[in-house]
C-alpha cells in the first residue's frame, strides 16, 4: 500500500468512524476492518508496484511502455481510491520509472514510481542435453510455440471472470514445499539461459491443482520446455500459468471458481523431478507469486 493509499483510506474510514458516532450512552460499534489489498507491493525486479490513481466514479485508463507498445495495466479498487497495480520486469533497471494513466479529459498523466535493486543469486542445474542444445527440429518446435505463447501472454480481458478484482489474494494452486528460486539466474548444463520466472511447488506426480483465483481457461497445450500447460486469465491482464503437467483436465474457454481442481501434477518438459511451476503474469510480465499468496 503506499502512503497516499494509506492516507485517503485512513481519511474516509476516519469521516465513516466519526459518523459512526454513538449517542451519549450507547455503546460504539466497531466497524469492519478495512479490505487488505493484494497483490503486496514490492518494487524490485519481478515485484508489483501499486500506484494510486486517486478517486473517480470510473476506473480509470493505464499502460505502461513495454519495448514498442503500450501495454494496459490492471487497475482495481473503486470510486474512493483507484490503484494500478504494475508488474515490474526481472530485466528491469534500478531507478525511476513511471506508468501513464488517461486523465478523463482524454490528457495523459504519468505516475512515477522507483525500482530498487534486487541481486538474484545463480543457480546450477543437471538437466537432460537435449533440453539444452536444441536439434534444427526442436529448436523450430520452440520458436514456434514461443510465438504461440507471446499470443497468449497479450491477453487483456476488461472484465474479470466472475471475480471482484478488490482483492486479488490468491489460494496456493497445490500443497507442497514452495521454493523460493523466482528470480535465480539460471545455469542449465553450465549455460546461463533465462532466469526462473515463477515458483517451484515440490508435489507428486498425480496431485490435483486448484484454480488460486476465477478464471477462464485460455490455453491448453504440451510444449517442448514447459510440458503438459494451462493457462488461466483472471482478467485485465493478470494471467496465471501451470507448468510440467501430468494431466490437463480442462479445454480453452471453460472458466473456473476459486478452489476448482483443473489439472493433475507432473515431470513434463525441461524438468529435474515432478513438480507444478506456477507463473503469474501482469501486464505482459512475469511477477513473483509468492506476492499474491500469504506467507
Ligand atoms: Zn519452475
């Protein structure tokens, strides 16, 4: 939350606590807590930044500059206090930066924000050779479903599926021990490749998966580095993704509720045992989950 949030929060609640007032000699009642909002901010390299965009009847209009495009961002909240919640990519500099929010006038506004330095430690991993030095076949195999993938990734629905987007807490998609390698620099076989854009969570081949918020199902596929794989939007760009999958128990377009069991645990792909990669995705970007699921 930042301290602006916090501010124009406290002030409203403040008002509604004045109003709420007891007459000489009736008992105060206490009012309800104020919502916690989710995802925690944490403005690093893969962290979310939440940005206040202040109140307005509608929710207001943000993007961000990705490369060569505007890329819309989520913005929850409500006519007190709206919030653009940013992913901050693990390629991203230290320093300023900043988000463009369309002021209702059709002007643009930026809010600027500060990314500050996050060093992620480097990680060695044993994997099978052919998972490292691609064939010409599978070297084209992956350069296809990366374009694939990208199609995916821009998936911007308006309106989230079945879901309040106040709060985007999210259930853990599977019990197990989480790692926490979101981030590592990664060394496959002694070469660096990308680093690791989600969380590890160690379960059995087997083990069913639960939707950690509603969704709908938009990609269902086996691919060369992430195996069996669902994709899950939960609207205005928060996608969510399943790795390594033993079964997929679901087809694109089905939707999801919170707590829905929709595909099963496994070791496919580029793996070193079986276990679920969970992604999330905002605005194009890989975040650490960890930010949306309590400790
Ligand atoms: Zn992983």
């Amino acid at each position: 939350m930042t301290p602006s949030t916090m501010n124009r929060r406290t002030a409203v609640l403040g008002a509604a606590s004045l109003l709420a007032l007891p007459a000489a000699g009736r008992e105060a009642k206490p009012l309800p807590p104020p919502p916690t909002l989710w995802p925690q901010a944490l403005q690093v390299p893969g962290g979310v930044a939440r940005l206040s965009l202040g109140p307005a009847a509608m929710r207001p209009v943000a993007h961000v500059r990705q490369g060569d495009v505007d890329v819309p961002l989520l913005v929850q909240g409500d006519a007190i206090e709206w919030t653009a919640v940013a992913g901050i990519p693990l390629a991203a500099v230290a320093g300023p930066a900043h988000i463009t929010v369309m002021t209702t006038t059709g002007a643009q506004r930026q809010v600027p924000y500060t990314v500050a330095a996050k060093r992620y430690q480097e990680q060695h991993l044993k994997v099978s050779p052919r998972t490292v030095d691609l064939s010409p076949e599978d070297q084209a195999r992956y350069e296809r479903e990366r374009d694939h993938q990208l199609q995916v990734m821009a998936t911007f629905t308006e309106q989230p599926a079945g879901a309040a987007l106040l709060s985007l807490r999210m259930q853990v998609p599977v019990a197990g021990r989480r790692s926490s390698s979101f981030g590592l620099r990664r060394v496959f076989n002694g070469q660096p490749r990308n680093p690791h854009s989600g969380m590890d969570i160690a379960a059995a081949t087997g083990t069913p998966i639960v939707a950690p918020l509603a969704g709908r199902v938009i990609d269902v596929g086996d691919y060369f580095f992430n195996g069996g794989t669902v994709w899950l939007d939960h609207g205005q760009g928060l996608l969510s993704m399943y790795c390594h999958l033993s079964s997929m128990d679901v087809r694109v377009g089905d939707v999801l509720q919170t707590g829905d069991a929709f595909c099963k645990v496994g070791a496919t792909g580029r793996v070193t045992g079986p276990h679920l990669h969970w992604g999330v995705m905002l605005n194009r970007t890989m975040v650490d989950p960890a930010l949306f699921v309590p400790a």
